[in-house]
C-alpha cells in the first residue's frame, strides 16, 4: 500500500459485502431454475446460508490495518447517534407498515406480485405463460429484486414480503451513500447523514410500502457506484486488495443490471470510465493494465450474475432487451417495439410536458412545480407525493443542495493533491452523466432517484468542508444548507405522513394507540375492488383452487384497472395456480383446459361472455366490472 493509498472504509466493505450476500443466493436460484429443479423452504434457507457466509468472508478478505482516526468531538458522536436513531425508527416504521398492508399500485399488483407467486407456485423461475396478457412485463424485464422477494418468501413462508421489495434493497443504498462520502472525504457523521436521507426522499417513502422496484433498483445503482469507487481507491494506491474487491464490483454491477434493463448504459459506463480516466490519469503501465483487467473482469461477474435475463429473452424472443428491439437506421439489430411505446411515453407524460423541450420537463419536475400550478398539475407539496408521481419526487434536497453540492465538489476536486479522492468523483459523476443522458423518461423521478448516488455523497463532503470553515462565505452556506435540510426533513415526513395516510385501511390519523396494533392494519378481502365485497369475486379470492382469466383490459367501476385482479389472486405467494385464457376458442386453450381444470373463470365483465365459456359454465355470476364463471365439476 502506497502512501497515498487509504484502506476502504467500513461502509464499503459492509456495501461489498451486501452485494456478495445477494448475489450468491440469486445466481444459485436461476441455476438451479435452469435445470427446473423446485426450490423449497429448506433450499431457500441453505441459501441464504450460503450468501451470508460469502458476505462475511467478503468482509473479512477487504479488512485491512486500519489508518489511526482522528478524535471524533462529542457533538458529532450525538449527531451520529441521533440520525441513525431517526433513520432506524423510520425504517422499522415502514418494515412494519408494509408487513401489514397488502400491495395497493398498479404496476405491482399487475405484475410484480403476480411473477413472484407464479414461480412460487412451481417451484423456480420459469417463463410464464404467453397467454398472459401482461406476459412481456412478467418475463421481459430483468427481475433481480422479485427474485429476491422470491427467495426470501420461501425461506420464510411468509407472503407478506412480497410487499417490502424497497425495503428489503434500501440498505444497499444507505451504505453505499455513506461509503461514497467517506471515500471522498467527508467526515462520519456527515457521511452517515448523507446515507439516512436517502430514507426521506419523498418517492423512496412512498415506494418503501409497495411493490414498485424503482427505489430497489436506485439502491443497488448507488451501491455500485460507491463500489465503482472503492475500487478506483485502491487502484491508484496500488493496493493488492483491489483486486479482492472485484467480485464485489461485478456483483453489484449484476445486481443492478438485473434489476432494470435501463441499467445497461449505467453499468457499461462505469466501467468504461474506469478504464478512461485511468488512461487519462494513471501514468504508470501496469496500473493501467490493472484498470482494464478489472474492468473487464467485473464486466465478465455482472454477466454471470445478471445476465440470466437477457440471454432468456434473446433465446425466447430474439431480442435481449425483449419487449424492447434495436435498431439503427432502418437496420433492425432485434426486433421489438421502441422504448417510448414499452414505457407508454404518451399516456405517462403530463399533457404540459408535450408541448416542452426534455430541459423543460427536468427543471419543471425538479422543481415539483412549487410556483404555479399548470394545466391543473398539484403545487407543492402535492406535487412530491405518490409512488409514481410525474411533477415531482426527488424533493428539494435534490435541487436545492445535492446539485449544488455535486459541482462545488467536483471543481473543487480538481484543487486537491489527493489523486485518489479526486479521481473517484470523476469515476461516479462519468457513470452518472452518461446513464442520466440515456435514460429513458429522465424527467421523471422515480427513474432517476439513483442521482442522489452522486449528489447525497458531495452533500456529505460539502457539509464536511463547512464545518472545517469559518469565514463569512461559510456561514451563509451554513445557512443556506441547514435550511434546505429542514425542508427535505418537512419534506420527509409530510410524505412519511402521507405513506401512512394511503396504507391504512380506515380513516387517518388514528385516534388512539389500540389503531396501531397489527389487526387495525389488515385489509379485507376485496381491498382493490371494494364495489365487489359480497360477489362471487370475494368468494372467489378466499378459494386454493386453480383459476382461469380472460383477457381483462378494462376498468372496473371503482376505477382501477381490471388486470390488477391479477396481484390479489396471486396473495398469499404461490397458493393457487393462475391460468390464462384467449379470447377466442382454439387449440391452445382446449390444450389448456385439458392439462389443468380451473374452478373458476374471471372474465371482462364490460362485454358479452363467449359462447364458448358459458358452456363450461355450472353456473355465471356479475360482480361490479367482472363475469364470474363456476366451471362444470367444480367441487
């Protein structure tokens, strides 16, 4: 070790070791998948076993003689006592809240939740029925975080995790945070607050009681990107343990890549940026031979961890980034549809936003619209809340201090003698540009919320500079950023509030202590269609038997949409076995039917029912947006 070189901080060999831990367990699983080998509650334990195990020795094999600390004063000891207390509460509040409380969104009921229980249903990761109409999101996207969920359910035998998929990656983004900023500099306590607000980004409290993924994925891309910068510290120290440190790199590149198929460019560039600035930088030869091998290593480990995926959809479809193609000109590179219909830019977009310039749209969402309102679009705070909300998100400590932050420290960083501190910030600010430039819909915010990978880190470090100065300009920063604090902590618990306000099944606030007990937080059955309490449905979702569907396209008269039956048919994870049904009477179908005989049919209760189904009707009854068909030989 070079005496430039620092040995990686807690945080990171804590990040590392995460990654390890996940990862092992996963690529386990999709083995075992391949070879259609069932995985049961014994198997899920073993291999959670097996992860943590590796997890540990990760641990331990990036230990190293720890550099003497300087004395820490007693007010930063409480501050560092204080926040984690604050974080800590929080998220325990929120384990609690999504333990209790079904899964309420769309997208995660339509097919997050229904991916999950499917491959629970059978035993291991498979691809699902093409009948199903939501089939490309169920098999096309990368499932990194369900599959997770998925191990954990069954290791558990509690469906209730199906609900916590944020909760359960939140850690990866807390510690990567904070072993950012201490790599770049920045004191312990500045670096753990920097680490505990990213539990109060308005779309993260929303999300952390749902099945969306985004703020799972924003996690693991913050964990690679401090991993990204780990490894760049101990190749500029020319320490052996940078090469130690790699399948810790390439694990969290997997994980993050199999999270969302967005995390492509994010991936390929930080890799590609490790291997540019260090021909820019490293002037020796063999450290730059070194930047390239690991690189290409870590590229090798992201493939094997998170390319399960993609070479699935290539086999089965034609293309990796199924439903999604490629092409360039008139070329077409895999057939598919374009990223804008995938994503249904045109039905997600605000009407406002069309008529704008992508810079617009940013900055409009940026500022959660906190001057005026337009075309009916909610002011602040409303503007913040919800788990996909498109005017706003990211919250003001984005804007108003982790953007400032992350240029004060990159100009900054081209003033200090340290290469390794210095360089590191490039690395990550590299990666985030050229993933923030191609990402899709890059207005909005729960696709982007990974920016705080870069902008919480600097925040640490400028707040870290802040303290070691005392002159006038610092002060009113002081200022300026203790104020911008108190708002993301408003900010944080307004949306904490409102979190809460939409997981609890009666009236909010409670009135007593006895409302917080587990009972006053269970949902009745027919939580997501209340207009069918007392029908057949409701009977329907207290049956174990097999259950056939239509093809539901519609919207019920409570307003949701008719496919988001599909997550509360699939609760508790893996009880009964979902089939899907065509339109039309044909082979397949009959095929169908013959193989497995459904108890039930549900069916578009806004159209006719077909010849075809009433005649496997016992009996056909109407619930509110559905028919309900008792198949003949139903017990």
């Amino acid at each position: 070790m070079t005496a430039e070189a620092r040995p990686l901080n807690r945080a990171m060999r804590l990040t590392a070791a995460l990654a390890v831990a996940v990862a092992l367990p996963e690529v386990l699983v999709l083995v075992l998948s391949l070879a259609r080998i069932g995985v049961g509650q014994g198997m899920s334990i073993v291999l959670l076993v097996l992860g943590a195990a590796a997890g540990w020795m990760t641990w331990r094999i990036l230990a190293s003689a720890q550099h003497a600390s300087e004395p820490t004063p007693r007010w930063e000891c409480a501050a560092v006592v204080v926040t984690g207390l604050i974080a800590g509460l929080v998220y325990l509040l929120l384990w609690y809240v999504a333990y209790l409380s079904p899964d309420l969104t769309c997208d995660g009921t339509a097919y997050h939740i229904p991916a999950i229980s499917m491959w629970a249903h059978r035993g291991y990761v498979y691809w699902i029925d093409p009948f199903f109409q939501l089939e490309s999101l169920v098999n096309g996207y990368p499932k990194a975080v369900e599959l997770w969920a998925f191990i954990v359910i069954r290791a558990t035998g509690l469906s209730q995790f199906s609900n916590t998929l944020n909760l359960l990656f939140m850690p990866f983004g807390v510690l990567g945070a904070a072993a950012l900023a201490r790599t770049l500099g920045a004191r312990r306590w500045t670096a753990l607050l920097a680490g505990c607000l990213w539990l109060l980004i308005p779309v993260n409290l929303f999300q952390a009681t749902t099945a969306y993924i985004d703020t799972a994925f924003g996690s693991l891309a913050i964990a690679y990107l401090a991993l990204l910068a780990g490894t760049w510290q101990l190749l500029v120290g020319r320490d052996r343990q940078v090469w130690q440190i790699v399948p810790a790199l390439g694990a969290a590149a997997g994980l993050t890549l199999a999270a969302k198929g967005s995390a492509a460019m994010m991936v390929l560039a930080g890799l590609a940026a490790l291997v540019v600035l260090g021909a820019l930088t490293l002037r020796n030869k063999k450290a730059f031979g070194q930047a390239v091998a690991i690189a290409a290593m870590a590229g090798v480990l992201a493939l094997a961890v998170g390319g399960f995926w993609y070479i699935r959809n290539w086999v089965m479809t034609g293309t990796p980034l199924y439903p999604v193609g490629v092409k360039f000109g008139e070329r077409v590179i895999f057939p598919g549809i374009r990223v804008a219909e995938a994503l249904w830019e045109e039905g997600n977009m605000p009407q406002p936003y069309h008529a704008w310039s992508v810079p617009q749209r940013i900055l409009y969402t940026w500022s959660q619209t906190l001057s005026r309102e337009v075309d009916g679009m909610p002011k602040w705070p409303a503007s913040a809340w919800g788990v996909d909300s498109r005017m706003g998100g990211l919250g003001f400590l984005w804007l108003g201090l982790c953007l400032p932050a992350s240029l004060y420290v990159l100009v900054s960083s081209l003033l200090r003698h340290n290469k390794s501190s210095r360089c590191a910030i490039w690395v990550v600010a590299a990666t985030v540009v050229v993933a923030f430039a191609g990402a899709p819909m890059n207005w909005w915010a729960r696709y982007t919320v990974w920016l705080y990978g870069l902008g919480l880190p600097a925040l640490a470090v400028l707040f870290s500079d802040l303290v070691r100065t005392r002159h006038l300009v610092a002060w009113l920063a002081r200022i300026w950023v203790l104020t911008m604090l108190a708002l993301g902590f408003y900010e944080g618990y307004r949306s904490l509030e409102e979190t809460l306000r939409w997981a609890y099944p009666g009236r909010w606030l409670p009135a007593s202590a006895q409302e917080w007990l587990p009972e006053a937080w269970i949902w009745r059955d027919g939580y997501l269609f209340p207009e069918t309490r007392g029908t057949m449905l409701e009977r329907v979702m207290q049956s174990d038997g097999p259950i056939a569907s239509g093809p539901l396209w519609g919207f019920a008269p409570g307003g949701r949409l008719q496919h988001n039956v599909f997550g509360q048919l699939s609760e508790p994870i893996g009880q009964r076995e979902l089939m899907f049904l065509s339109a039309e009477w044909n082979e397949q179908v009959a095929a169908h039917l013959e193989a497995k005989w459904p108890m039930y049919i549900i069916w578009d209760g806004n159209n006719d029912l077909p010849d075809w189904v009433r005649a496997l009707a016992e009996r056909v009854d109407k619930a509110p947006g559905f028919w309900i068909i008792t198949t003949k030989g139903a017990p």
